[in-house]
C-alpha cells in the first residue's frame, strides 16, 4: 500500500508505554483504510492498496520509518503479509511485527455518513490558534471549553456565524468552576 507522508496517523494513536491496550498503539488496515485512535481521538485515511495486501495492526514504529524513506514528495510504502509488515519499494525494507490484539470496531461509532448532507452546523477553525490560546491561557492538560450561544451566532441569511467571539475557558483537570483564565477565539463562520 502507499500513504502520503503529509498522513502522520502516529500522531493519533496511544503512546503510553505502559498502555493496557497494544492495539491502540498501532495503526489498523482493514483492507480498506487505515485507522488510528488513542481512545479519544480517531483517524482515517484511505491508502492507494494493492490487491496483495491484507489487514492488519501496523506499529506505529513502522508506519514512521516507512515515512522517513525515499523523497518527502514520495508516497511511503507498506507491504502486509505473513504477521509482518514490510516498509519501502516492493516491501524490500526492514520488516516489523504486527501488533497481534484486536483492533477496537471503529465502525460502530462512526456518524452516519449522511450528516455531512446537512450538518445542524459546521465548526471550522485554526487548530494552531486553539493550541496558542490553550498554552497561552496556562493550560497544563490541553483541555478546554468552548461556549456557544443563541446570542451571537447568526448571520440572518441561514448560517450560523460568531458574531463577536467564542468564549474559552481552560479545564485543567476538569474543574469547570475554575475560572482563573480565559480567552476568546476570534470570529469563526460555524
């Protein structure tokens, strides 16, 4: 199989060493996709597949060093077979083991795919700027609240729009009675 290298689904997936759960610290091929999740978050891309591959939990050590070869332009290359993955052209590479537990079904908790025909409503916004605000506002867990409200989200033609700002507020440690900081996020459409 072939996957972009801009795809970092490592970046989703469980790094605690001592992690309870070895298989959210790899990233599945369902024949189909790639999946990863750490619990909280989840990933999904769809590689270019060869009719040879078959699925499989790929270690996310794999995944990674099969993005360090060749060009940056170049497509990383994943051969699954025989419990191993083979990394580079023709699966020529270092081989890794593949994480033998099973992978959580993803499937059952996905949204039903219709809901992007006509969403309630859409949020898009700067992740960076979400992360600047997150560190700036002293946020040692990463964690924060976002508050939405009839008052300021309209735009009068259909949309829902942030007409001033959305308030944030920083949940260390889940204390929403914490409110030592704060921080706006400048208008984004919804």
């Amino acid at each position: 199989m072939q996957v972009s290298k801009q795809f970092k689904l490592h970046k989703a997936c469980d790094n605690d060493k001592g992690s309870l759960r070895p298989a959210l610290q790899s990233i599945h091929f369902d024949g189909e996709n790639l999946v990863a999740t750490n619990g909280h978050i989840l990933a999904i891309v769809k590689p270019l597949t060869d009719k040879n591959d078959q699925p499989g939990n790929i270690p996310i050590k794999a995944f990674i060093e099969a993005s360090k070869m060749g060009t940056k332009k170049e497509e990383a290359k994943l051969t699954i077979e025989s419990n191993q993955v083979k990394i580079g052209e023709n699966g020529n590479g270092q081989a890794f083991d593949l994480v033998q537990e099973l992978f959580p079904e993803w499937e059952k908790i996905m949204p039903n795919p219709k809901i992007k025909e006509k969403p309630v409503f859409k949020l898009r916004f700067n992740v960076d700027l979400l992360k600047q605000l997150s560190e700036a506002m002293g946020s040692t867990t990463g964690i924060i609240t976002m508050y939405f409200s009839n008052d300021n989200m309209s735009d009068g033609k259909g949309y829902l729009t942030c007409q001033s700002a959305i308030p944030v507020t920083v949940d260390d440690q889940y204390d929403e009675n914490n409110n030592d900081s704060q921080g706006i996020l400048m208008p984004v459409r919804i």
